[in-house]
C-alpha cells in the first residue's frame, strides 16, 4: 500500500457518507481575552446574525484580514506611482 492510499483511507468513512476525503485539516484555534460581558455580546452578535459563535468570529477575522491586505495593495500602487512621477 503506497502512501497515498494511506492518506486515502484515514477518513474511516465512506465515501458517501458526507465527510471529506484524505488527511483532514486541524480547526485554527483563536484565543481571546474577554470579559463576560463581551463574550456575552458577541454571542448575542452572532445569533443576531444566525451563525454560530467560532463561525462569526472566523469570517470577522478573514474580514479583518482582507482589510488589512487590501490597505497594504492600495499603499504599494500609491508607493509605485509616486516613485514613476519622480522619475
């Protein structure tokens, strides 16, 4: 048995079963330091918004993420621009 059949194989179960195939992938962990009250709030947030709570927290941070990537885009078009203008 080569070892992609092993990697095949450790789902343990069928293929129709509904679950993925192959090496399956660790859930990122996230540690926040809240209060209760702010735990409280963001549980209240996210059911407002039909969605379980790691769920919420997930697309909040790939939000934040996209943001924070999107902003270094937008600095490093304005960066080349200035340096072809000076030029």
């Amino acid at each position: 048995m080569s070892v992609t059949e092993k990697q095949d194989n450790r789902g343990g179960a069928r293929i129709g079963a509904g679950r993925k195939k192959g090496i399956k992938k660790r859930k990122r962990q996230i540690s926040l330091f809240l209060t209760y009250q702010q735990w409280e709030l963001l549980e209240m947030v996210a059911t407002a918004e039909d969605s379980k709570l790691g769920t919420f927290i997930n697309k909040r941070e790939e939000a934040f993420a996209n943001e924070i990537i999107n902003r270094f885009k937008l600095e490093l078009e304005n960066h080349n621009k200035l340096n072809i203008n000076s030029e």
